[in-house]
C-alpha cells in the first residue's frame, strides 16, 4: 500500500539473476484510501464485488509502467514479460480464499507486453498457504551471491516472513505481524502513515504482560508452512488502547520482535546471518532489538548487494519468467503444498 515498486531483471529464472533499472510510484491518495477502508472490511474484502477496484488498481499499476519504461529510455518490444503481484485485500488460505486485484489481460492490452499475475491462486487451491512466495527467489540470490549458509532472509513489510536457507533445505512462513500494527496504531493516535526510524516506539516502555499475551496466541506454537493475512491479530489491538502513543508503539513493535526471535524453534540449525529487507529495515527500535534478541548478525540486505526496497518486484519479475517456463513457484516447505507446484495468469498482449 505504501507505493508501486517497479523492478527490471536480466533473467532465466533460475540462476542468472541480473538487476538492472529500479523505479516507485504511488497510488492517488484517494485510491489509497479506499483501498484502506476495504482491507479493513473483511467481510467486503473477501466476497464482495470488487471490480472497479480491480480496475482503478491495474490501471494505476500500468501507468507506473509506462512512465518508468519512458524514463529509463527502455522500448517496450524488447520486455518479455510483466509479473504483476496486484494488491491483497484479503489472504485466508484455510478457506481456500486469497484475493490480489489485478487485470492481467487489461494490463497485457494496454502496455503490450506479455503479463503474469495471480501468482498465489493456484497454490492456496492446492491446499496451500500461497505465502511467501518469495523464498526460492532468496535461495537463488543466495546461491548466486555466494553467501554462506545457513542463513535467514527476514522481510519485514505489513507481515514479517522468514527464509531460511540451509546446505540441503528450504523453509519459509509468516513469523507474525511487522508493520502493520504499529502502522495502524500510528495513523490511529497521530495521523503519521508509520513510526519513521521507529522513534516513537524507542521512545515507550514495553508493556511485557500486553506482548505476552499476544504470544499466546496458537499461530506461533503452530508449526510451518504457515501464513497471515495483514489484518489477523488487528481485533487484539483492544489490548493497547488505555496505553500511551509511545508505550502503545513500543508494545506493538517488541511483539513484532518477540514473534521474529521464536521462529527460531523451526530451524534445523542455527543461521550463521540474518539479512532484512522490507520498509521495516529502516525503524531502528526493530533492527536493534532484533541484533539483541538473536545474537548474531543482523544487517540491511544491502550489506550483501541487494535491493531491499525492491526484492519483492524482482521476485515477481522473476517469477513471472519461471511461470512462461513451467517451473515451481513454491515448494513443500515454503508454502505446504503436496508438490513443487507451477503457478501464475498467463495474459498475452
């Protein structure tokens, strides 16, 4: 929701990962207060008609596109192919719902291009989570970085997910809430869209009774591959109303830390690293709670060459080209299907 991120890769979808240009664009304010106000209506999010939102979403996404290829000097003819992820209102995979707005063949007729969206459809009817699905994309730039395993990707967006990478093995899950709370929280008490550098959360004492009791939810003793939908522990937030702005932010962002530090339990061995990606790598209260509570390396995935703001349109772009190709999008142990299993919207221009 905080904006469109546009990422060009040189790449097979496998091993030869090549970033090239970099772009952001934003939704109109009014579009993005919509689609605020329908996220936090589930009942509407999940069955109801959406279609002028689905519209008013691809075209605001096209329109990215076509001023980023202008911008960059790049003609059109020579992309393959668009992965377009759309925007998640609604993510429920134990009853087989998730729902991202996007129009591939209104996309692939007005840009041109051949698209891919829909990404996580088919893996939540195989009885999947259909999140992440980035994880094969961090094992490949792991790989291809050179980096030593094992190691874990943490992206921190509205929900924190873990990669880990072992010598043999690949988990991923949803660990719990990252921004999501605390950026409601914050629009909420003082009209800022996010706590910036996490300064009002350093700024409050933790109430440790209020995190515990987050963490007793059953979500975090259940074992992966497991997922969540950006609002799932939003009816908890009743338990820091009699708080202050700051103590309120630093409740909410130590619980974000405590559910990071116990994904520890479903690894086979301790990560030599953790990188960060996701707008949260920029709130301090996070990144040095985190480095204290896991007692290993914890740094911006920039310390080892990547693109934090952009790794989740690169994976898409990624996946879009493993899609063209018939290869998995999501195995096993990152999202629970019975198989590796291909996936994606095929819209030709």
């Amino acid at each position: 929701m905080d904006g469109i991120d546009i990422a060009m890769l040189h790449t097979d979808g496998e091993n030869y990962i090549h970033a090239k240009a970099t772009g952001l664009s934003t939704y109109s304010l009014p579009l993005k207060q919509q689609l605020l106000a329908l996220i936090q209506d589930p009942e509407r999010a999940a069955n109801g008609d959406v279609a002028e939102f689905i519209q008013a979403v691809t075209d605001a996404h096209c329109t990215a596109v076509e001023a980023f290829l202008e911008q960059h000097h790049i003609d059109p003819d020579s992309i393959d192919v668009i992965g377009f992820h759309g925007q998640t209102i609604f993510h429920a995979p134990e009853r087989g719902i998730t729902r991202q707005l996007f129009d591939g063949a209104r996309a692939a007729t007005r840009l041109g291009i051949d698209t891919v969206c829909q990404f996580r459809l088919a893996d939540v009817a195989a009885g999947g989570q259909g999140a992440p699905l980035a994880p094969l994309y961090h094992q490949a730039l792991a790989h291809a970085s050179g980096l030593e395993l094992p190691l874990v990707v943490l992206n921190l967006g509205g929900v924190a997910n873990v990669t880990y990478i072992g010598h043999d093995q690949i988990t991923a899950f949803d660990t719990g809430p990252a921004s999501a709370l605390l950026d409601d929280f914050v629009r909420e008490r003082i009209g800022k869209s996010f706590d910036k550098d996490g300064q009002l959360a350093q700024s409050g004492l933790i109430q440790d009774v209020i995190v515990e009791q987050f963490l007793a939810s059953d979500y975090f003793s259940r074992r992966p591959p497991k997922s969540l939908d950006r609002n799932a522990f939003h009816t908890w937030m009743d338990l820091v109303k009699p708080l202050s702005n700051a103590d309120g932010a630093a409740t909410l962002a130590a619980f974000t830390v405590q559910s990071i530090a116990a994904s520890r339990h479903h690894f086979s061995e301790p990560p030599k690293q953790w990188l960060v990606g996701g707008g949260g790598r920029h709130n301090l209260f996070f990144m040095q709670s985190l480095k204290h509570q896991l007692g290993v390396p914890v740094d911006p995935v920039e310390s080892v060459g990547w693109n934090g703001d952009m790794l989740e349109a690169e994976c898409f772009a990624w996946l879009a080209v493993r899609t063209l190709k018939g290869l998995p999008l999501s195995v096993p142990s990152t999202t629970g299907v019975p198989y590796p299993l291909t996936g994606g919207k095929i819209s030709r221009a």
